[in-house]
C-alpha cells in the first residue's frame, strides 16, 4: 500500500490517509501527476499536520500542555492546515485537475499520482 493524502474538492479538506483504494477502483480516477519537488512539499505537511494532531491527541486532557504550550500547537496546526490546503488549490488550479462535489482528491506519494476518489452516497471513509 502507497501512503497518500488526499484532500476534498469541496469546502471541506481532509489530510488523513485512507486505506488504499485498489487501482482497477470505479470510484477512483487517475487525473494528473505532480513533480517529485511537489510531492515532497506535500508529503512533508501532510507528515507535520498528521503529527501535530498526533501530539494533540496525546496531550489534551492532560496536565502536560500549559496555555502557552496549547497556544502554538493549535497555531502551529493551523499554519500547517492553511499551507496544506493551499498546496492542494494551488497544484489543482496549476494542473486544471478534474474534480466532483463528491469526491476528493488523493496523492501516490511513491509516484506523485493524483487520483479523484468518487465517494459514494451513504459511505463515509
């Protein structure tokens, strides 16, 4: 299984990883490519937005994290949300990616693929 991320065509944007979708998948569409430079950026804020919710989970509801502390994690995350949505506007705007309201879009990070992943009604992932 490749690791990727994926984010959704719509308002709302997901950086968690799925399980992976079988390549011959209905649902999923191969629809462009990003360079290796491209693909290392959004690897890079994908692993950094998946830790730092990480450490969130693991620190809140502790004594651990202290108003300041809590304070530039929850910056720190929204810095790297914003970024990582962008990369995804930017890199579909840059590459005319094909989208749906109901689909999003997900990364090969072994290969800088871009797959639209129809997902359908009544199914969440």
């Amino acid at each position: 299984m490749s690791k990727r991320s994926e984010n959704l065509t719509n308002s709302k944007r997901s950086g968690n990883g799925h399980a992976s979708t079988p390549p011959d998948d209905p649902g999923r569409k191969r629809v462009g490519r990003v360079t290796a430079e491209e693909r290392e950026e959004i690897q890079s804020l994908f692993e950094r937005k998946n830790g730092l919710v990480e450490l969130f989970k693991t620190l809140a509801g502790t004594d651990q994290i202290n108003g300041a502390a809590y304070d530039k994690l929850v910056a720190d995350l929204g810095k790297v949300s914003m970024r990582f949505d962008q990369w995804w506007s930017t890199m579909s705007h840059k590459y005319r990616w094909e989208s749906s309201p109901d689909g999003r879009w997900e990364i090969d990070f072994e290969d800088g693929s871009i797959y639209l992943v129809i997902q359908e009604p009544g199914h969440s992932d």
